[in-house]
C-alpha cells in the first residue's frame, strides 16, 4: 500500500449586504480563526482583499460577481499543496464549510456544482403567513 499526502481545498460564495471588513471581522469570530489582513489589490481593479492563515491552512475573502447575489467569496487552501494540486489529490470540503458557515455564522452560503449550472444553497427559510 503506497502513502500519499493529500491537501485541501474549499470555494465558498457568501450573500452578505456589509464590508468585507465588517464580514472578515463575523467569520473570524464565528470560525474561530486569526484576524483577517484586509489590503488593496496591487493589480486591477485594486479591490479589497482579506487574508489570514491557521493550522497550515490559507484563506482569502474577496469581493465576488460570478454567482448573481453572492457579493463576497471564501476560499480556502492547504499551504505547501502544489504537488498534491497537480496530482488531483485534494479533498473538497466545500459543503462541509459552507453548511459550518451558515450555522455558525449565520450567513447564507452557496457552493456550485462542478457543472457549474447548479449548486447547494444553505439559506434562512422565510415564513410567511
């Protein structure tokens, strides 16, 4: 039997109405990891982008309009995974990340499939009488 290291790997869209400090600043707390680093893109169009690292593990928040309604979103990767990357040996985790955020955090998530046609939406059911 032949050991292999796999990395991980997460993609998640948020629909969040406030600053992606003011939603740095909720999935930090919510997620329990580091404060975010929040700079200005060096590239155009010289957007905000939010950073920070924990347990081996990158992730970067941004400003989104791939998903219509989805403003920000939340990546997250294993460091030091080019080898595991290019061999197709990462884990997906993003449903599991994106039910964790709607729970804990209480933002509504998207994850698409990889079709890229549909998705896995984790939203607040709105009751009406």
């Amino acid at each position: 039997m032949k050991n292999e290291i796999y990395g991980a790997k997460a993609l998640v869209y948020l629909k969040y109405e406030g600053d992606i400090a003011t939603l740095a600043r909720k999935l930090g707390s919510g997620l329990l990891i580091p404060e975010f680093c929040i700079e200005e893109r060096e590239c155009p169009p010289h957007d905000l982008l939010a950073t920070c690292e924990v347990f081996g593990l990158e992730a970067w928040l941004e400003s989104s309009v791939e998903i219509d309604g989805f403003a920000y979103s939340f990546k997250v990767e294993t460091e030091h995974s080019l080898e595991e990357s290019f061999n197709d040996r990462m884990h997906d985790l993003s449903l599991w990340l994106a039910r964790f955020i709607f729970s804990i955090c209480e933002v509504e998530t998207f994850v698409p499939n990889s079709d890229g046609c549909a998705g896995m939406n984790f939203s607040f059911v709105s009751q009406q009488q």
